[in-house]
C-alpha cells in the first residue's frame, strides 16, 4: 500500500501554488516573461538577405562543426532560372535535432554566410521527437524576416527579441582590434536592415545593476559575504567560515 503514499503526495500538490510561473526574481510581473539576456542562444533561423534570397549555401561547415552532431544538409545546385540563394547552391535541406542540440553555436561561428544564426527564444517543448527535429521549412524566416512560430512556442516577446540574433554579436566584434570598432561587418537581413554596430564591453557609469554584487559585499563577516577583496567561493585561496584554506 505504500504506493498510495506517492498518490497522497501528488493529490497534495495539485492545490498548492504554483512557482514555475515567477521565474524571475527580478520581474514584478510573475506572469511576464524574463528579460532575456542579449547574448542568449536560444532556437536557431535560417536568415535571408533583403531582397529575400536565402543565406545559406549549402555549403555543409555547419553539420561539419557541429560536437552533438545534430544537423543534417544537404545543397543542391541553384536552378539557373529561379536561383534560391545568389550562391551556386543552396541548402536543398536542412534540420536541426533539438533533442540533441546544446546551443554551444559553434554552426554560427562557422557559417560563412550569416545564415544560421540563434534566437533568444528558449521556451519550446515538444510531445513527439518528429516535432524536435526542425525542417528547413520550419527554420526559414519568413517574409517579414522574423521566425516562424510555432504552436509549441512561446514567442510573445518576439518583436523585441527578434532582431536580435546571435551571430550579429560575432560579424561585429572587433576582436580586440582597435581599426575594426564600431565598423559594421554584417550583411543586410530582411526585415531588419544593416544592423547598429555592438557596443564595447565597458560600460557607462550607471548602466550596469550591480544590486546583487552590492548585497554580497556589504556584509563581509555574515554567511554569503564577502570582502570585495576576497576569492570567490571555490576557487584557489578561498577560505570557508572555519578559516580552513
Ligand atoms: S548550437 Fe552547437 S549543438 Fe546546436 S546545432 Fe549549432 S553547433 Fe550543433
Ligand atoms: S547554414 Fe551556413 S554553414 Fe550551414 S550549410 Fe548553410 S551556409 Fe553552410
């Protein structure tokens, strides 16, 4: 009869409140989404240029680079009458497994054309593996250049979040040069244009909340605090509250 136990426990829980819904501690509307980190990798698009033509070539680094080995293309020549993308070829398919997908965007970094890039969506499950698996059909923006939505998908923030993707992130870095700042290195995408070079990694006096920082350091001798001079916890040199090194 033990087992009732377990159905006790689940009967109880049914009523009690639900705290999945205030996922963020800093959101005063628990049933808001949480602002999403800029450079967040969420579900991948397929991109394509201005004039709405397909980014991707076919080209295949992508599947290549990929460590969970969970894309799968396939190019085909451009039909000479009715090219998909200005390349010889184009990506003729193209899925994506995100039962294996770890959102490393190594794809991203590879691509040579911009075309595969992550969005900050994050909230997507699926009911079947079929649906897991994306098509080309399903990542292809659409005419307006945002993603396609689908059912599974919570996109109610897209129009803030969907200019932003990630590989805009890389194409306007400087890497530490100093002639390359400021000087935009992506190609126009439909919809959204040549983007606004990124801002460098310093910030404004005032721009960055340093709230929770300000709470650790504040009370150095209690349980969590820290001298802004201390190490960390678990790193090299970190003593414990019983001064062991
Ligand atoms: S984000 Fe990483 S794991 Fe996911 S498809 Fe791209 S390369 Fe593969
Ligand atoms: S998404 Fe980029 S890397 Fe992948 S096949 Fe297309 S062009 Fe090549």
């Amino acid at each position: 009869m033990g087992y009732l136990d377990g159905f006790r426990v689940t009967f109880k829980k049914l009523f009690e409140e639900r705290l999945t819904r205030d996922y963020s501690k800093h959101n005063p509307d628990p049933d808001a989404k949480a602002p999403t980190a800029l450079r967040r990798h969420g579900r991948h698009v397929l991109n394509r240029y201005e004039d709405g033509m397909e980014k991707c070539i076919g080209c295949e680094l992508c599947a290549g680079v990929c460590p969970a080995r969970c894309i799968y293309v396939r190019g085909a020549d451009n039909p000479p009458d009715d090219p998909v993308s200005p390349g010889e070829r184009y990506g003729y398919i193209y899925e994506i497994n995100y039962l294996r997908c770890i959102h490393c965007d190594m794809c991203v970094e590879a691509c040579p054309t911009e075309a595969i890039t992550e969005t900050k969506l994050f909230e997507f499950s699926f009911t079947s593996r079929e649906d897991a698996i994306y098509t080309k059909a399903e990542l292809v923006v659409g005419d307006d250049g945002k993603p396609r939505q689908l059912p599974w998908e919570d996109w109610s923030d897209i129009d803030r979040v969907a200019p932003m993707t990630s590989a805009w992130m890389r194409a306007t870095a400087p890497s530490g040069d100093a002639d390359f700042v400021g000087r935009v290195a992506w190609s126009g995408e439909l919809g959204f244009g040549v983007k606004e070079p990124e801002r460098g990694q310093s910030a404004e006096e005032g721009e960055v909340d340093t709230g929770e920082a300000d709470a650790i350091f504040a009370h150095p001798g209690e349980p969590g605090g820290r001298a802004a001079h201390d190490p960390p916890p678990g790193s090299e040199g970190h003593r414990d509250a019983g001064g062991s090194a």
